[in-house]
C-alpha cells in the first residue's frame, strides 16, 4: 500500500481540564504507535474549550466549534471541570451539549479486572462488565426549573431531533422554595439502546441482558422502559433480567463476576459505572465511548482533578483505554488490540516500583505513556 493509499483519521482533540490536558498527549502516544504498527495515519485537530477559554473569554463551546468537530472522524476528550467554574455550566454546556448535538445515545463503558490491580472485593478480580448507558434521555435532558415565587415554573427544552415543551403549575405556599426535573424515555431512545445492548452481548458470546430498573417505585416511566426492552429483547432472541437498581448495586458488591451486559437509563448507568470502576480497581483505568451514527466521542471517566494537574501523578491509563476503544470503533481492530494488550501486559509484567504513582508505584503520567507505548511498538 502507498502511502496516498493509507488510511487517514482526523481526530478532534478536547483536552478540557485539569489532569485532561496530562492524560490526552499519552493517548494520542498509544494511537500513533499503532497507526505505525498497522499502516495507517492519524491528523489531530486541538479544541481549546474548556474552563481556561470559558474564564477568559465567557465562551463555553459555541455552535461553529461543533460544526468544526463534526468534520473529524472521532473526538478524544480527557476532562471537564474546575472549582473557579460553578458546577454544570462546563459540564451541559461541553459534555452534554456535544452528546445531544451529535446524538451520540450510547455510553459505553467497560468495567474489567486488570493483572496487577487489587480490588476492594474479594472475587472482584474477575469484572468483565459492560454498562451500556443510554445516553440523550432521562433526567439529563436538561427539562427542569427551579422557583420561590409560588407561581409558575415553565420547564422547556430544545433538542436536535425535536422540540418538546412542558409547563408546569403549581399553587404552594409563596415562601416554599421547590424545584423540578423530569426525565423523557422515548420509544426510539429505548429501543435503539436495546438493540445495542443486544448486539454487544452477542459480540461477547452471551444470551441475557440485565436491566436496571426501579419500576416499583417510578412506574410510568421504568415500566415504559421495561416494556420495550423486553419487546426489543425477544425480537432479538436473547433473555431479558429485571434487576431493581438499587438491589443490582448490592449484588455488583456481592459477587460481580454473575454479570455481562448491564443496560441502564441515564441516572442509572451513570451510577452503576462509577460503581463497578472502584470494584475494578478504580477510575484511573476506566474507560468509556460516547457512540452516535456521527461523530462519536470516547474519554476516561475520572473527572479533572485539578488538584494534581501537572504533577505527574494522573493515571493515563484510562485515557489510553479510551483511545484503544476508538480504533475499535473506527474499525482499526488490529491497533485497537494491540493498545488493549499493552496495557495490560504493562500491567502484567511490570514491577510495583514502575507502575503509576495511583497504583503505588513512582512512573509519572508521561513515564507510563512512553512504556505504552514502547510495547506497542515491541508487538
């Protein structure tokens, strides 16, 4: 093959904040070093948003940028937020903005036993889960107000796909404080998540699917859920197992090795996944894909932690991870293989002393990124 001949990716980067703009450059180290390995290139294209632009300029990510972002084949995000940005003004206006713009309905995120990292759990050593979250509806979609003036809330909200408006009146005491947020399922947002979940399971050789529930308590809308995915389930000829939320966390905390494939509204799956990361061996190593029929977006799933930004003390091993789930989804499986497999052989092989300061040992985030990428270079 020439090199005219090769494949080309334009990858948008979104380092946003804290520890992101640490971990993203060791991603993009793993993604070169397969691109070599397996004869393809890879272009980056750097969005500055995030809280630095935001407190310099007041802008959070405007329309165009995602006009821009659309050009690219997938977007590699590290983190949003900072303690001088008051909470969900980065958060809806990058994170959530971007998912509902792009449709990206899927968040995928695997939650695995890595060789070398310890669990709290005894058997938590043997997670191979996968949270499939959908991700444009719930509680999430931004339909909401909050009032003190005891007349009226207007809760409205505009999405890509369609307009819905809701009005809201209530007649209570003018000094009662109160707020409002009410969640959306959609025949097609339960559906076309299902359809997913069902997929995945049967890339992974498994029959069943869990669901997260709560409809003994929120029956109009889990019961919804409940429905179509059963539909959607049988359709598909897998099995379909009713878990309450609540009882599915206890039994991930008993003995997580009983589940594959776990489906999950919004809230839910935002929860169970951060769970099943500290059974796993904590955020440092979990990834996770923000998947649409466009642009899709992957990121680690620890939050910024500005804190320890610039220090040298961020795992980078999520971002990597995530990165390795982007060849995947670009179809690059060869590369998207081999970065999955240095990491773990990383893990595997390395002693307690060279592995990330997180994990105990001393490497510091560009050290652990170079030894990524060395393996892959070594395969």
């Amino acid at each position: 093959m020439s090199k005219t001949d090769r494949r080309n990716y334009l990858i948008g980067l979104l380092p946003g904040d804290g520890i992101g703009r640490d971990v993203v450059p060791e991603a993009c180290k793993a993604v070169e070093a397969a691109a070599d390995r397996f004869d393809f290139s890879v272009s980056w294209k750097e969005f500055p948003y995030g809280a630095e632009h935001y407190l310099k300029t007041g802008e959070v990510l405007p329309d165009e940028a995602l006009g821009e972002m659309g050009k690219c084949h997938a977007l590699l995000q590290g983190a949003i937020g900072d303690p001088r940005v008051s909470p969900g003004i980065l958060e809806r206006g990058i994170l959530l903005k971007t998912r509902f713009y792009f449709d990206q309905y899927v968040n995928l995120r695997p939650a695995v036993s890595f060789p070398g990292v310890p669990s709290p759990l005894k058997g938590g050593d043997c997670v191979d889960i996968a949270v499939v979250r959908e991700n444009t509806e719930d509680l999430y979609i931004g339909l909401g107000a909050a009032s003190s003036d005891g007349v009226r809330m207007e809760i409205g909200m505009k999405r890509p796909s369609y307009e819905l408006r809701g009005f809201l009146n209530l007649s209570v005491d003018p000094a009662m404080d109160m707020a409002a947020q009410i969640a959306l399922a959609t025949k097609l947002g339960v559906s076309r998540i299902t359809r997913y979940a069902c997929a995945l399971a049967r890339q992974r050789g498994e029959k069943e699917i869990v669901l997260a529930t709560k409809s003994n308590a929120v029956k109009e809308l889990y019961g919804f859920w409940e429905g179509l995915a059963q539909e959607v389930v049988s359709e598909e000829g897998l099995y379909l197992k009713l878990i309450n939320v609540d009882a599915l966390c206890y039994q991930l905390v008993k003995d997580p090795s009983r589940f594959g494939v776990i489906l999950c509204p919004n809230l839910f799956g935002d929860i169970v996944s951060d769970l099943l990361a500290g059974i796993a061996g904590g955020l440092g190593l979990c990834a996770s894909a923000n998947i649409g029929d466009g642009l899709s977006m992957f990121e680690p799933v620890h939050g910024s932690a500005p804190e320890i930004a610039g220090t040298g003390r961020a795992n980078p091993l999520a971002a990597i991870l995530s990165a390795s789930l982007m060849l995947e989804h670009l179809g690059e499986q060869q590369a998207s293989g081999a970065v999955k497999d240095a990491v773990y052989r990383y893990l595997r092989d390395s002693s307690s002393c060279e592995l990330p300061i997180e994990l105990g040992g001393s490497k510091t985030t560009s050290q652990v990124g170079d030894a990524v990428r060395s393996m892959i270079e070594e395969m």
